[in-house]
C-alpha cells in the first residue's frame, strides 16, 4: 500500500466500487478539501466534514435509526474521503460510524463495520462469552443457597470469636510487659529467681499469642465446605476465561495506518501505555472509518464526530454538538493510524498569546494576581506545554524578585480558560498555610459566569440554602466596599458528586455513587437575549440564543466542579458560554472569571479581600 502525498489510491476494479456502494457515500459540494487531515483530538469542524454530517443527520433523522438504541444518545463520526473512479477521475465521498453497537448490533446499513467482529453467534467471543454466562450462573446459584449462606455466617461467627479472644490475649500480654517494665524501673532489686520467672512468663505469652493467631489462620484456612471450594474454583475459572477472552480479543483488532503497517491492539498500548488496552478500545468511531478507509484505498481528508440523542446520566453531552476523539481508549489507536497522513498540528500545542497577569497584591510571603483567560495557573504537561503559566510568568520576571527566594507556587489553582483572582505562595511557609485554609474550606469565592440558555427548573438536587459565610473584612486594609461575597436574594445549591472520565480526560463526569461529593451554591443574576450574531459552534441547527449571568459559591474544589453543575442536565442544564469541554456555543473566551477571593494572610493571619470584577455585560 502505498499512502504517500504523491500516489492517490484508486479504487483498481468494479468488485471493490461494488463493496462499497453501501458505505461510501456522495458529497455534493463545492467546499474545497482542507490542506491537512483533521487533528482529531482538538479541532474546528471543517466545512466539508460538517457537509458530511448534515446528510449523515438528515440520514438518522429520516429513517428512525435511534430507535433502536432506547433511552440514550449515542456518538456518530464521519470521514470525508478521495479516490479515483473506473476513469481516472478523483472523487469525494463519505463514510460514516457509529460508537459501540447501535441496537446491540453492529451491521446496520450505511455504516462501515468494525474493526473485528466479534457479535457473530458462533464465532469464538460469544461461544466463550456464553461459557462465562454459565459460570456466572452457577456462581450466583451458590451465593444464594441456603446451606451456603448459612456456613458463611457461621464461619463469621467463628472468624469474629477467634478474633475477640486473640485480641484479649494481646491485652493481657501487654499489661504483663507493662508491669515487667514497672518493676525492673522501680530501682528495687530483682533476685534471680524473680528475673527467671518474668523471662519465663515473656516468653510463654508471646509463644501463646503467636499459637492463637495461628490457629485463628489455621480456622479460616479450613473453611472449605464443598459450596465454598466450588466456588473459588468457578471464581479462578471465570478470571481465566474472562482474561484468555479479552486478550484474544485485542490480538484480532489489528489496527492499519495510512504507511501500511498493521499492529493489534495489545501491542499499540503496550508502546503508548504500558498497559493492557480498556475495554472497547477500537470500537469508537475513529478507528471504524480509519481502518474502512485503508482497507479500500480511500484516502483520508477529514473527519468529525457528533452526538445524537440525549444526554448519558453521567457524562456531558448536547445534541448535535461536535466532539474530540476520546483520549483513553483512541489516543494511542490513532497515533498508530494516523502515521503516514499529513495531520494538521494540535491545536494545544502551539504558543498562545493572552493577556499578561494584572498583580493586584504583592509583599515578602504572597502574591495575588489577576489571571487572564487562555493562562494556565501552573507549569502544563503534555498538550499545554507550550502555553506559559502564571507561574512561569512571575518566576521569570525579575522586577517581582525577591532576593535569595526561589519559591512561587500557586496555592490554588483556576482552569486555563477560566479568568480571575489567583493567589501564589512566595515562602514554603506561606503555602501550607494557603494550602491548609483552601482544603479546609476556610475561603470564600464567588465567581461569575454567563450561561448559554436559561434554566428552566430546579432539580431533586438544589434546595435553598442561606448560611453562606460573611466575607472576612473587619480590620482589614484590602477592605473593599460594596462585597457581594455574601449573595443576595434567593440562593439555590447543586449536589452533584464528580469523577474524573478514565476515558476521556480531562473532562468530569457525575457519579452518584463513586464520585466525590460537590456542592455549588448559586444565584441567578440577570437573564437576557443573546446577541443575534452570537456563533453557534458545531450545528447547523438552531439555538437558545438566551443568556444568563449567574454568580456561583463553590464550597468544594472538585476538578471541573462549576463547569459540570452548570452544563449537567441535573444542574442548571446550561453550559458556561464558550466552554469547550461541556458547552454548546462558541466565544471569544469562557465566561468564567473568579470575581471575589477571601481568605487569611497565611502568615500575620490578617483578613484579606480582593475584588475583580469580570465585567459581562448580557
């Protein structure tokens, strides 16, 4: 296969036109095909892949494709395409994926099929997949049998007594040593028979400590009733089974790349990850149309991905909005596939310009700066390398130097997008103390934020709330009048806890029962109309084009805590205006800026209070 900038494929013969008369699909356009293929992690949709999508939406919305897939959304893709046709003439096309199985199925019309197949029901994954199924009956049949839960109790029993008299024993044994101890440290002396006879009783408790331990061991290892020894044996079966299964699995997608070179999935994240690939790793859309496309000799020229449907219950996600490839499952997959094609720089890595820090505050031990938008708060890693941080920005300025001091950490930390007041450490010292109040939850924030929409209710999850701290302000010098630290009128709270998305980071997902716990007191501030000429990012269709200035209280610190309330259906079901992750509209920037900072001068104790007004204006 030969993929060079020079050598088109072709589609050579009327059998392979044939095969793919039912994937490849016409793109009437007169959009001119991008200079480079699509960054997949981080991209503006380009004209073409956004002509793609509309007759692939206009597909699923005229033939009730969703269906089949009941009560959920789900993600779709597209990969605009080149070829040459039976008369040399170069062609543009289409195809089109699905993420996972659509209906439980995976063959459905229109789309190209997976990588490998693995749902036919006599094929090798579902016989074993069926095996697994059996023993996960037996398994359940005998964690409920009478006979077996009732020798469980009773080894609990048995497990708890043993346990209470080890312990009693242990009591005794250090009481004796204790009186040992107080009577060799008396300073009255000891005869040689008394001395003898406290090594005797030293040593006979420690030899009975260590017998009753054992044979506590020695009672839980023979707990091995035929219900019990079965079952370990099902358990030890099924890891295997389940093990030997996924293994094989991921050696049958063998993933191609536009050089021609091919590798399974075990060996791909073995490379990039030194780990066994997640499960589900080839199945999204990316890698589907990739693999269909070098597998006919389609030349890739771009690609997007879209979700359709309503939102998971944990994940954010909008109609019709567009989306970056998934970073756990599809990052080393598509390094691999995209070796050989002119890939359009990350977006992420290349110098951003923003506004430089506005220092609002500076002595010996802290400093207190206005972030801009676009600045990330500490050194980045990976994609963010090349933006400078804050601190970076003041460790490298001499003019706020301070003599023989190196330090300067940020204390606390605000998303890269997110403007406002930022406060640095500048002595060891100083930023345990700032790290101590911000864990504690000693400080009190208020930042203001712009929503696209309006919310229309309040949840199960938000109840009124009025015992917002007072901002710290007697006595002190940065007293600022007029504070709205302390909300007015009618205050309401979202809880809902957060996890990071294993497989999609960095974004946040909800998690009623692993994530952390969250709350976010807000008010609604003012709602207006937005600006007819507001860009909608990633649709065609139409939007709200209401907007709302709210002002939002965190009182935990969770990654991505107010973006995630705001955007979450469950919260105000309205994303912050401009935020890339949870949003739906483009802006200029994200509407959020951390307007008011309260909290103790880490070393004098002194209140401090800084005010940044954001200045949205609706």
């Amino acid at each position: 296969m030969n993929n060079s900038k020079s050598a088109k494929p072709t589609i050579q013969n009327s059998k392979l036109k044939t095969q793919n008369s039912n994937m490849l699909h016409a793109l009437s356009t007169s959009v001119p095909s991008p200079r480079q293929f699509t960054y997949p992690f981080c991209y503006d949709v380009d004209p073409l892949a956004e002509a793609a999508s509309e007759e692939l939406q206009h597909y699923i919305a005229t033939t009730g494709l969703m269906s089949a897939e009941k009560g959920c959304g789900k993600m779709f893709g597209v990969l605009v395409v080149e070829y040459k046709d039976e008369e040399g003439a170069l062609q543009r096309g289409f195809l089109a994926a699905y993420s996972g199985l659509l209906g439980g199925r995976n063959d459905w019309q229109y789309f190209v099929p997976p990588v490998f197949d693995a749902q036919q029901p006599d094929g090798h994954f579902k016989r074993t997949e069926r095996e697994i199924s059996a023993i996960n009956r037996e398994i359940s049949a005998i964690e409920h049998d009478p006979q077996y839960l009732q020798s469980v109790a009773q080894y609990e029993e048995m497990t708890k007594r043993l346990q209470a008299e080890v312990e009693a024993f242990k009591v005794e044994v250090d009481a004796a040593k204790a009186r040992r101890d107080a009577r060799r440290k008396s300073g009255e002396p000891l005869s040689e028979e008394e001395q003898a006879e406290m090594v005797r009783e030293s040593q006979f408790m420690k030899a009975e400590l260590r017998r009753r331990r054992k044979a506590m061991e020695q009672a839980e290892s023979a707990f091995h009733n035929p219900h019990a020894t079965l079952l370990k044996s099902l358990q030890r079966k099924r890891k295997q089974m389940s093990d030997e299964l996924q293994r094989w699995l991921f050696a049958a997608y063998r993933m191609l790349n536009a050089k021609g070179e091919e590798r399974d999935l075990i060996d791909i994240f073995r490379e990039y990850t030194h780990a066994m690939p997640p499960a589900g790793a080839g199945d999204c859309c990316a890698p589907k149309l990739l693999q269909y496309a070098y597998q006919h000799r389609l030349r890739p020229v771009c690609m997007a991905e879209f979700w359709w449907g309503e939102s998971p219950v944990s994940e954010i996600r909008h109609h019709l909005h567009y989306y970056p490839a998934c970073r756990s499952k599809c990052l080393p997959i598509l390094t691999h596939m995209l070796k050989g094609l002119d890939v359009a720089p990350n977006p992420l890595a290349q110098k951003r310009h923003t506004a430089e820090p506005r220092v609002l505050y500076a002595d010996e031990y802290i400093l207190v700066v206005d972030k801009p938008a676009g600045m990330l708060s500490v050194p980045g890693k990976a994609d963010d390398s090349a933006s400078v941080s804050v601190e970076e920005y003041f460790a490298n300025n001499s003019k706020l130097k301070i003599q023989n001091s190196k330090f300067l950490k940020a204390a606390h930390r605000l998303d890269m997008d997110t403007s406002g007041l930022l406060v640095l450490a500048r002595t060891e010292q100083a930023y345990v103390e700032l790290q101590r109040q911000f864990a504690s939850r000693e400080t009190v924030k208020r930042y203001e934020a712009v929503l696209s929409g309006v919310p229309k209710h309040t949840t199960p999850h938000s109840t009124f709330h009025s015992d917002v701290p007072e901002p710290i302000t007697q006595n002190s010098k940065l007293k600022i009048q007029n504070s709205s630290t302390q909300p007015d009128g009618c205050v309401e709270a979202i809880s809902l806890p957060i996890i990071a998305d294993i497989n999609d980071r960095p974004r946040q997902r909800v998690d009623m029962e692993h994530g952390k716990p969250a709350l976010t007191l807000y008010n609604i501030v003012e709602v207006r109309a937005a600006d007819a000429n507001t860009a909608v990012a990633y649709t065609t269709k139409k939007a709200d084009k209401s907007l709302t200035l709210v002002h939002l209280y965190p009182k935990t610190g969770r990654t991505h805590q107010l973006r995630v309330h705001c955007a979450h259906p469950q919260g105000l079901a309205c994303p912050i205006l401009g935020d890339p992750l949870y949003g739906t509209e483009r802006a200029d920037r994200m509407y959020l800026h951390a307007a008011e900072l309260t909290f103790r001068h880490p070393i004098t104790g002194e209140p401090m209070h800084f005010l940044s007004p954001s200045g949205f204006l609706l």
